[in-house]
C-alpha cells in the first residue's frame, strides 16, 4: 500500500463521506471480509487523481481502482450503475457496462448528477455507500487483489479493503473483461 498510513476506516468518519460511513456502520457482521479490514488513509486532495495519487505514494496501478458511474436510458428513464476496475485498465462503458444495464448506449455520467446522486466529492466516488437500487460492476481483476486502494467517497483520503470484499458489497456482481488493459 505503498506509503500510505492506514486504520480501521470505521473509527474514521472525518475522512468518509457520510454514505460510506453509513454503509460500513451496516457492516455484516457474517461478512466474509470483517469491516475492520477496510482501511482508510488520509492523502492530500490535490493528489486524488489516479495517476498523481499512485506516484506521490508509491502504489501501483494494479493496486488502485477507479470507480466510474455510467448511465444510459432505457423506456425513458436514466439508468446509473457503478464500475470499478484496475487503474491500469479502461471500463468497457459501452461494451460491457452497456449490455450489464440493458441501455442502447451508455456513457459517464455528469459530473454533477454523480456527485448529487452519490453523496460523494467527484474523484474520490467508491462503491461503498452507492444508493442501493445501482448495481455495482466489478472488474474480476479488482476482486482477485489480495489488497486494493479506492476513493473514499472525499478526496482526501483512499480506502484500501481486500479484493474480494468489493463482491460482497450490496448490488455488486463481478464481471470478467469489464475492463480492457491500457
């Protein structure tokens, strides 16, 4: 996790965004991953984006993942759904992703709809704390991490869980090839 400084995210709520914290407060005590295995690190906002938060801390591109919100219509109505993959990968939004919502095209949601919509600062979006009716798309790359660094729903700070906890979260459904290498 390179040079980041790690706790127990849920004794941390000053560096969450309030769905996230709501989200690991509900916590499933059968979890296959304990809540007190999600971490949290405070990092410095200006350095959020991927590739300057991964070079000023040491981590790999295989180590961080990008949560990206899509949408697409369907019948009238805007769909929404999360992906999450490698950092040295690009989602398939209207491949993959697209096919996973049932919409004739999909694409990045606005800025502004994904942080009204999530409760989230934009460029710190997590899977964690989504509103539950999205489904959350991951990358089989992202679960198979022994370890992985996402936003924490604010810029200043990424949360590091194990892979396979990203499967477990509400709506989450692992894909293979949701992503293609860089």
């Amino acid at each position: 996790m390179g040079t980041l400084k790690t706790e127990p995210a849920r004794t941390r709520g000053d560096l969450l965004a309030p769905p996230v914290t709501a989200a690991l407060a509900q916590w499933p005590a059968d979890a296959g991953v304990d809540v007190d295995s999600v971490l949290v690190a405070p990092i410095d906002a200006d350095l959020a984006d991927t590739a300057a938060f991964c070079e000023a801390y040491g981590v790999g591109l295989a180590e961080s993942a990008n949560c990206v919100v899509v949408a697409g219509k369907r019948e009238g109505a805007i769909r929404y759904a999360a992906c999450l993959v490698l950092a040295n990968t690009r989602a398939d939004v209207n491949g993959v992703a697209r096919r996973a919502l049932d919409v004739r095209k999909a694409s990045f949601a606005p800025m502004a709809d994904a942080v009204e919509l999530t409760g989230m600062e934009y460029g710190g979006i997590t899977p964690i704390g989504l509103p539950p009716e999205w489904p959350i798309l991951v990358d089989a790359r992202v679960v198979a991490t022994s370890y992985v660094i996402v936003g924490s729903g604010v810029r200043h700070s990424k949360i590091a869980l194990p892979g396979a906890a990203l499967a477990e979260l509400p709506g989450a459904r692992v894909v293979e090839d949701l992503a293609r290498p860089i």
